[in-house]
C-alpha cells in the first residue's frame, strides 16, 4: 500500500487482538506498541515489525542508513492488517535521547535554575518559555547542548548572522515532538520551513545582558532573515505582573515563563541570574513494568512502565536516582510523579519520578486527592511551582 504522508497515521493489527497505531511525523515513523515505545533509541533511530511490513523493507531500511548512518538489515515483509489512514494519531510516550549528527564540541550554555517562587523577580526580564530545542548558532550550523549538529537546509542558514547566537528552534506551541523530529532529520528536508530560530542572547559577548539583547536585535536588523527573530522580553513589574504573564502564556499553549536578571553577565552553566516559571502537576501511577537500562545505566533500571487509573501506559524514567534504578519500586507498588501537561493522547508529558506512595490506594480514592491532585479519573490538579 502507499506510504504515510507527514501527519498521517494508520492502525495495524498486532499480534492476537492488539491493534497499534503507526504515524508519520515529519519523516519519523513511530508505532504505539512495546517494542517501539521501550527502545533506548532516538526516536528516529526507531522501528518495529510493524512499520516494516507497512513500509516495506527496502524504505524502512533507507530511512533507517539516513538516520543512523549505517545500512540497516533487510528482511522478508511479511503481511499486515490495516484500517484507513487519517489526519491525525494519538500520542505516544517518546523520552528523546539527543542523538543528532555528531561532529562538534559541546558549546558553553547558560542554563536556567527554577524559580523557588520566593525570590523577588520585579525589575527581571520575563520572555516566554519556548517549547522548542535549544540551538546554538556558532555562525555556521546549529549545534545541540550535546555538541551534536542540527542539518538545517542551506536555504535556512544562508541569511542568519555569521555570529555566535543562543536561541531556540522553534515549531509552535505545543508542537515539540514534531519539532524535535523535523530538526533531527538528516536529509534537510523541506519540513524545516515551519521551523524559526528564536534569539534570546549573544554568547560569546562580555557585556551585561540588555547589551547583549539590544546587539541580537540590530544585527537581526543588519541581516535580516525570514527564519529567525528575536525573542520578545518584558520588565516585570511584581508579583502579581508576573502572574498574569504566566497564566496569558499558558491560556495561550505556552509552556511557563523565563525570567533574566538586569545586569547579568553570560554565566556558563547553572545561574541564578536566568530562572525558570511554569505550572506542573502532581499525579500517581501504578509500576506495572520496567524499561532496561542503557548507557551509564545498563544492568539496572532505565525506567519505569506505569498505568493510570484510567489505563493509559508510559514510562518514567527521570527523576530516578542512582539508589531507585538499582533498586526500582517494585511492580505494583503507587509511585507520585510530576509532569507538565497532558498530551492530545492523555498521556502526561516529561514525567518525573517523585516518591513511592505506601499510603495510596488503586485505584485512587477520593480521599488521595487532598494530598496529591489526583482524582478517580487519573486527571490531576495544577499547583504552582517549579
């Protein structure tokens, strides 16, 4: 049958009356089944039996060699069970291991700590928390916070400024995971024309940041690019200021708030001079299986499988500490996690191991939902925080 185009999603049967749902997101296939979901993979280094016997050896082993680098294994297709494609596919768990293209060194970063929500931010610089990738444009290509590179197309750098510049690629609200798999193709697709690259600083310059701002414009202004703009930054006027930023971003699908200190140098690394405000949820799960681990964390566990009370699966995997991998909370047992948001799919998104919940009942009484935000529902309640 024919390929999936960009967005499409088809469901397939899987094995006994297990049905999966397959979806093309910008040239990345994806499949809801275990075996895709649990692979410690890119999510472009992915595939299943699945995608394979929809696609067909030969594409999917194409696909595979322009992701990975290497020839991937041919096999006999076998036949599938399918249903009608359609315009959009719920969503899948995906914990992105940036992989990209290697070639660079990591770049020196500022990094933002969270907001302890008692520090005083009047006067600080409020800028909307992107929901994109971190890039640094080093004058020539854009590399990751690993030291990877982003192959934009060259009709996508010709114009940028041939000066170091920090920013964001950026895809639109609540549109990161076709974001981050647009910007990881290897092919410099087309796709990337519904990328733009937000600058928030100027690196490499040894001046207090409104400097730093004001030249990230002018030389916007000086070469200007149909790619990229500056991010737009506001004084805060106190607490109440910022409350209502908040809550506008969000109403809006923006992810929270980035607050800059006046004055502040580029400090490389963690800084108080750069916070971070968002809402996050609490919510509980049950364990019900474990993902291996990989990397530093091969022989023990690399995440655990959890369900809500209302069914829904997906893996936590941060959050854990070194103590908890070796020794997970075991299967069964009510673990409190923290996540941003829900997808379009109801699965929590960035979820983030908290504690084990000895005191927490299955499924979820009303009576949990004083302590944790949780309700019958599995829905949670937002709390403001970091």
């Amino acid at each position: 049958m024919p390929d999936l185009k960009d967005g499409e999603f088809i469901e397939v049967q899987g094995s006994g009356s297990s049905r999966y749902t397959i979806k093309n997101t910008g040239g990345v296939y994806s499949c809801s089944c275990p075996a895709w979901r649990h692979q410690s993979l890119g999510i472009e280094k992915r595939t299943c039996k699945h995608i394979k016997r929809l696609r067909g050896d030969d594409a999917e082993a194409a696909r595979l060699s322009a992701a990975t680098g290497r020839a991937a294994p041919r096999t006999t297709p076998a036949p599938i069970a399918t249903s009608s494609v359609g315009a959009v596919a719920p969503d899948v768990d995906t914990h992105i291991d940036p992989s990209e293209s290697p070639g660079k060194s990591p770049p020196a970063l500022l990094l933002a700590h969270t907001w302890d929500t008692t520090t005083d931010l009047s006067g600080w610089w409020m800028s909307e928390k992107l929901d994109g990738v971190r890039a640094y444009w080093d004058g020539k290509t854009f590399i990751s916070r690993l030291g990877n590179q982003y192959l934009a197309p060259d009709w996508f750098t010709a114009s940028l400024p041939d000066v170091p510049l920090d920013g964001e690629l950026w895809g639109g609200r609540k549109q990161f995971q076709r974001t981050i798999s647009i910007v990881r193709r290897q092919d410099r697709s087309d796709h990337w024309k519904s990328i733009t690259f937000l600058v928030f600083d100027a690196p490499k310059m040894d001046a207090h940041f409104e400097e730093r701002l004001a030249f990230c414009e002018n030389i916007l202004q000086v070469r200007p690019s149909p790619h990229a703009r500056l991010v737009e930054h506001t004084r805060c006027r106190g607490i109440d200021h910022l409350r209502d930023e908040l809550s506008r971003i969000e109403a809006l699908g923006g992810e929270g708030l980035m607050m800059r200190k006046p004055g502040s140098k580029y400090d490389v690394g963690r800084s108080s001079s750069l916070l971070k405000v968002k809402t996050f949820m609490d919510a509980e799960a049950r364990v019900v299986e474990y993902v291996a681990g990989a990397g530093r964390h091969k022989g023990r566990t690399g995440a655990l499988v959890v369900e809500l009370a209302n069914g829904k699966k997906f893996s936590v995997g941060t959050g854990l500490s070194d103590k908890e991998r070796d020794n997970p909370p075991p299967v069964g047992s009510i673990i409190t996690f923290r996540y941003q948001e829900l997808t379009d799919g109801g699965i929590p998104r960035f979820p983030s191991f908290v504690r084990i919940r000895p005191d927490a009942t299955w499924p979820p009484s009303t009576d949990d939902t004083s302590s944790s935000g949780t309700n019958k529902s599995g829905k949670a309640t937002p709390k403001r925080g970091a």
